[in-house]
C-alpha cells in the first residue's frame, strides 16, 4: 500500500508548482531510454542494462562525472532521439507538478556526433510541442562545453542564430571550468547578448569564487549556474543579493560529482542567509536518479529548509525565469492558489528542521 504522505513535506513539495530551470537535456534521460539507445550502439561503454547503467553513474569525481556525460552524448545520433529525451523530460516534470522548464542543450556536442543541423532544431521543436502537450511549458538555454574554447562558443552561436529555435532564452557555458577560464568566453557572451540572448555560464562549480566574478565581469550573467563557490566571499554574496543574481544549486548534484564533499559541507543555508536569490535544478536527474521535488524535499530533510524557505525558492525561481510576464504572471498566481490551500490563511508554516 501506498505511504500515507498527507502533511508531510514530500506532499507540500508535491503540492508546490514549480519551475525548473537548471537541467540539461542530455543528463535527464532515465536508464530505461540510455539503456535502450546503447542497445543500438553496441560498440560503445554504456551498458545496455539499467542496474548495471546505475553502477555506471557511481562517479569517482567531476571529471569522471563528465568522461561518463561524453560517453552518453555518444549515443545520441538522430533527431528521433533527441525528441525521446524531450518527451521523457516532459513526462517526469509533468508527473513532478513543473509547469516552465528551461533545458540545456548543447548543440554542438550533438553536431559532432553527426547530427544533421536542421534535424537537430526540427527535433527541439516537435520536442518543444510535445511537452507543451504535456502541460509543460519548454524555453531552450543552448550552452557550449568549455572545452570546444571560443571557437565552440562561436559554432554554437552561428547554428541558433542561423535556426532560430522557438523558445530559446539564453546562451551558457558548461563542461570543465577547471582550466577553461570564464573570461575567455567574453566576445561570444558579448554577441549572444547583443542578439538578443540572456547569459547562463556554469561558474563557481568546480572552482572558487573568482570564476564566479568573471562570470558577472566579463559574461555579464543574468543568472548563475551552481555559483555555490560564491559562499566562500562575503562581498561577492553581498553584490548577488544587491543586484538579485540568482544561483541555480543542485543539491545532489553537488553531492553526486564531489562538487560539494558532504551534506553539511552544503552552502546552500549560508546562500539564503546571505540574502542570495537561489533557484533549486536537478542538473542531470537521470544520471544522479533525482526529480526536482526530491530535491526539495532533500533541502528540507538534509539542510534544515522549512516550508516558507521551500515556497520562496519556488518564488525566485519565478522570479529568475526568462519567460514573458504573462507566463510569470500566471506562475506566481498558481503558487499563490497552491500555498493557499497547502497553508491555511493565517498559518505559520512548519520547519521541517
Ligand atoms: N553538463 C552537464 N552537467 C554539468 C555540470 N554539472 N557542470 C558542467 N557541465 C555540465
Ligand atoms: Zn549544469
């Protein structure tokens, strides 16, 4: 029989609509669709079967983590799969009550592995409609790995610009950033921007709090991705605050790739102290076996959040999301009917502490 979970925090999380705006499309597939598109690629290391796939994602370190993300970027060689991971994507938000997402993908990586340019922003698109069929609302963030360096950056620029995909949103940076310095991807940035693109960039992960800086200096970032080495420097948490730049953390994420050593190692209670606008992502659910709302329900249990905490992450992430203020509008006016039925006007809500 199913647990009963009324009043507990995983049925206020349940409860809560939210927005996703941390997740990369390549890292949400679950072990049953990876599984199945390593049985068409045979020759690859992914394994065909899914407990042994989720032995697989036992990562030793970030850079394991990525050498692993690359190997499944691998079998990924058709527009057909692409619009599978959509669709798979769309499935769990819509089951987890997320009405916005914004996804992450990284096209080049596609590009490299074959992909026709054209079927790749036909699958986003017919990806796109499916989910909105699904009852979830898809903006595309498309992101360079820091390894590709500028010349990726550009690549990558060159295909949105010249296809123009319905719903994209912003520009960012991922992959390594050990080594691979924000900075050098400022005439890129400067482009994306000028066309009309928010900026994204991954800072802050791996690295301290310099990359962070840069990211705001020289990429100009709208919005940071984990940026939890922020923590580390006071003036820098009091200039995010002081100019409302949200953090986009990953709690398991973090955990998952050693970004973060243990749970109460975990910045995340020090960022909304200091006042930091903070977004809660699953990065990779399917790799790291995640849904947003176990995420939050994990920043209840494991990091002392209480239910006011909770709904205002929700609220920020509203808030930080690049969609039309009719979107956002009709986000916060959800929220708002939800918390007023999940707590009764007048209530103080509970801490989960
Ligand atoms: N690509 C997918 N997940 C990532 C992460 N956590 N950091 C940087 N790049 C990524
Ligand atoms: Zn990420």
């Amino acid at each position: 029989m199913a647990r009963d979970t009324t009043g507990t925090v995983e049925a206020f999380v349940a409860a809560l609509p939210k927005v996703e705006l941390h997740v990369h499309l390549l890292g949400s597939a679950d072990l049953t669709t990876v599984a199945d598109l390593a049985r068409g690629h045979p020759q690859g290391e992914v394994p065909t079967d899914p407990e042994e796939l989720a032995a697989y994602y036992e990562f030793t370190n970030f850079d394991h983590f990525l050498d692993v993300y690359v190997a499944l970027n691998r079998l990924v060689t058709t527009g057909e799969s692409v619009e599978r991971l959509i669709i798979g994507l769309a499935e769990t938000l819509a089951a987890d009550n997320v009405r916005y997402a914004e996804v992450t993908v990284t096209p080049l990586s596609h590009l490299k592995v074959g992909i026709d340019p054209a079927e790749l922003a036909d699958a986003l698109e017919s990806g796109r409609l499916a989910a909105r069929a699904c009852g979830v609302e898809i903006a595309w963030i498309f992101d360079v790995s820091g390894d590709d360096g500028l010349v990726g950056a550009w690549a990558t620029l060159d295909w949105i610009l010249r296809h123009q995909p319905v719903g994209t949103v912003a520009f960012g940076l991922g992959g390594p950033e050990t080594g691979v310095p924000r900075a050098a991807f400022h005439d890129a940035f400067a482009s994306a921007r000028a066309a009309g693109l928010r900026s994204v960039p991954h800072a802050g992960e791996t690295t301290g709090p310099g990359e962070v800086l840069s990211a705001l200096t020289e990429l100009r970032a709208d919005r940071i991705g984990h940026g939890i080495a922020a923590a580390d420097a006071p003036r820098l948490l009091a200039h995010l605050a002081e100019h409302d730049v949200p953090l986009e953390v990953c709690v398991t994420s973090n955990l998952r790739t050693g970004a973060v050593g243990s749970w109460a190692e975990h910045p995340l209670p020090s960022l909304l102290t200091a006042g930091v606008p903070v977004t809660l992502g699953t990065d990779d659910p399917g790799m790291f076996g995640t849904t947003l709302s176990r995420e939050y329900v994990l920043c209840a249990t494991r990091l002392g959040l209480d239910s006011t905490e909770l709904a205002s992450v929700t609220r920020a992430g509203i808030d930080a999301a690049f969609c039309s203020p009719a979107t956002r509008r009709a986000l916060h006016a959800e929220l708002d009917d939800a918390l007023g039925t999940v707590l009764p006007e007048g209530t103080t809500p509970a801490p989960y502490r």
